[in-house]
C-alpha cells in the first residue's frame, strides 16, 4: 500500500475505504460479511475509513469492528455532521455526541462538514458558532482535523476553500467528472495551499467499471492488464494533489483489485498512452450525449446567473445513466443551491455562444436541457426540497 501525507505528516493510505455501500441483510448491514472485508483492507494497509451521520448502521458497524478488532488506534476515523440539518450549537454538539457514541471513540480523526453546495451554508454555520466549536474539539483533541465534503460548483468551491483554515476536503472527481463540480481546477486549487482532498466517486458508483464492451476493448488492447476499476483508480493516483481516494468496497475481490492499484501507482506515472487510452474511453461513454460541451467553461459567466456547464453536464448524464437517477442527482448538486442556474434563467442575449469552442447553439440546448431535467412533477418536488434544505438561511 502506498500512503501520502496529510497537512500534519500522517501518512494516509492512497486507497480508502468508503463505507456507504455494505451490503444488507433486510433493513440491516451483514455485519459478518462487512467485518470480512473491512479486516482484509485493514491487513493489506488501508487505513482511512470514510462514514457518516446519515449513512444507515454505517457508523455503528465500524464503531463495533474497530472495537472488537482493537484497531481503533490503528485507523482513521472520518464522518461527518450533516449541516444541513443544524440550527443551533446545541444540534451540533448532539449529534457529535451521538457520533462518538455509535463509533465508540472518544475523538474523530477527520470531521467535515457533510455536503456542502454553496457558500451560504457555511455562512449559516458561522452564524450560528460553528468556529468557536470547532476550535473547541480541536484543542481538546476531540477532532484532529476539520474539512468538508463537497458538490456545488467550481466557482463556488474556490469560496468554500478560503472561507476558512480547513485541514483538508473531499471532492467528486473521476476521469469522466473531470471538469464537472469542483473539478480539476479544484483539486489544483487545493493542491496549490497544500490542502488534503480526499476523492469520493471515483468510479462513478461502479459506473466506470461496467463500462460497454466497445471501452473494455479499448482497455485490453492497451496491454496494460489492468480492470476498468484499476484503469479509474491509477489516473487519480497519477494526481500529486490527490491525497486519498475512497471506494465503496463490497467484496473481497473488489478490496484485491482495488489494493493491487494503490500498491503500484505513484504521483505522475501515467504516460501520454495511458492518457490517450482514457481519453479513447471517455469518448465511447459519451457517444449517447445530447450536446457536445467539453466543460471548459468559456461560456461562462452567464450574466443572468445559469450554469451553462452543469446543465448541459447533467443533460448528458441522463442518457448514459438513465433519467431518474440523474434529476435526483441534478437536485442535489445544483437544485439546492442557494442560487442554482436552472435554464430557465436564461434571457437568450446570446453571449455565452460568443465564447464556445465547439459552436453549440447554447440557448436552444438550454430549452432542452431544462425540459428534460425539470418536467413539472420534479419542479414541484425541487421546490418544496430548496424549501426546506435552505429555510435556515431566509
């Protein structure tokens, strides 16, 4: 196992080991079956263990594998607290109290704040103490380092990250989300003031492993001999800004496989082939999009405030993924914004068409995009959800 440093000098595992996916007996994890896996990553040098609050059974199943194990002084504990959920201190300290309590510890390693998509919600945390908190845990060595997960958009990430001295953060990042979400010029960002992130959705929720058989060609004939998951996992490795990546791991095989990457690869050992093999792959998972945007963001500032990339990164998604999954996915990472660019913001003053490299006629694919990505029932339904997902912040 390769590790890489955090802010402090720990040496945190390359692979981590993401625990939202166990699987379940009924309502209720297989705890036999997630002790197997978790003791086979832990021997092989995993060390970084990614929960949450919200995670059904996730952070009572590891607080009784850490214990029955006697490793908890041997791993990384990360969860989370769900900020959207807190209006005062008093919830804070509540459910933090309640994390220690499922986990079985008397501390965190990695706390962070779980969620974010604007700006706006770290504000409210402020407003209600979250720093004073914070340093609180931290100077009684309660939390060892504070972060957040993240899943707005480039621009709004960049405010997020220097709204405040954070040890490290977690992003979604994966070769087809490159420039989606805090993207590529995120992680630069972070990398650039020497903070830690930690990769969530490298594989796309396993979407980057059953890839078509056209890309699985694409991957053999490389010579390389590597899986599609080993392919997705070693061009985040190859990043030095990348300090962790998590995967949701649900079988031994998958722990093996993903083990045998995170024991080879180092910062920067991918060739121009292997960049030219993905770049073969990511053209064959996009040959059912619906609008050719690169997400260079040339289009971008939209005077009326659309987000012209991730309306069109979304649009696409729903025809390699499938409709439903992808409005659900569109809800959460740009609905509940406190400003989210829907289309229909847009006024048609043709600006952005002015910019675009690939000549898209911008303003017509809008009215398509949001068509689709908002048929009335979930407009209806992403109302009532902004409604109450931002009510703190009225």
């Amino acid at each position: 196992m390769k590790y890489r440093s955090d802010k402090y000098g720990n040496q945190i595992s390359l692979l981590g080991y993401g625990c939202m996916r166990f699987t379940r007996k009924g309502t209720s994890i297989d705890y036999e079956k997630a002790e197997r896996e978790v003791m086979e990553a832990f021997r092989s040098g995993v060390n970084y263990f990614d929960t949450a609050y919200i995670y059904p059974g996730s952070e009572e199943l590891m607080g009784r594998i850490f214990e029955n194990n006697r490793i908890r002084d041997k791993v990384y504990i990360a969860t989370k607290l769900p900020q959207y959920l807190m209006k005062s201190i008093a919830d804070v300290e509540k459910t933090f109290a309640k994390e220690l309590e499922r986990l079985r510890t008397d501390y965190i390693d990695y706390y962070l704040m779980h969620m974010f998509t604007d700006i706006s919600e770290w504000e409210h945390l402020c407003d209600i103490g979250i720093k004073e908190w914070i340093e609180d845990k931290k100077a009684s060595g309660k939390i060892r380092n504070i972060g957040f997960s993240y899943h707005g958009n480039t621009e709004m990430f960049s405010k997020v990250l220097n709204a405040y001295d954070w040890d490290f953060c977690q992003i979604q990042y994966n070769y087809f989300d490159e420039n989606s979400q805090a993207g590529r010029k995120g992680l630069e960002e972070a990398e650039s003031r020497h903070i830690p992130v930690i990769i969530m959705e490298p594989l796309r929720g396993g979407k980057l492993v059953n890839v078509p058989e056209k890309a699985k060609k694409v991957f053999a004939e490389s010579g390389k001999g590597w899986s599609a998951a080993q392919w997705g996992l070693r061009w985040l490795f190859a990043q030095s800004g990348v300090t962790c990546v998590l995967s949701g791991m649900n079988s031994l095989e998958m722990i093996r496989d993903n083990v045998a990457a995170a024991s080879e690869a180092e910062a920067g050992d991918f060739s121009k082939a292997d960049l030219e093999v993905i770049d073969n792959v990511k053209k064959i998972l996009r040959e059912n999009e619906k609008v050719g945007c690169t997400g260079c963001r040339y289009c971008m500032p939209c005077p009326k405030g659309v987000d012209i990339p991730a309306n069109f990164f979304y649009y696409n998604l729903m025809y390699i993924e499938g409709k439903t999954s992808t409005r659900f996915k569109f809800a959460q990472n740009v609905g509940i914004q406190k400003n989210p660019g829907f289309a229909s913001l847009c006024v048609g003053c043709g600006k952005c068409e002015k910019h675009c490299p690939q000549h898209i006629n911008i303003r017509e694919k809008l009215k398509e995009a949001d068509k689709d990505l908002r048929p009335l029932p979930y407009k209806a339904g992403m109302a009532i959800a902004r409604k109450f997902m931002l009510r703190k912040k009225d």
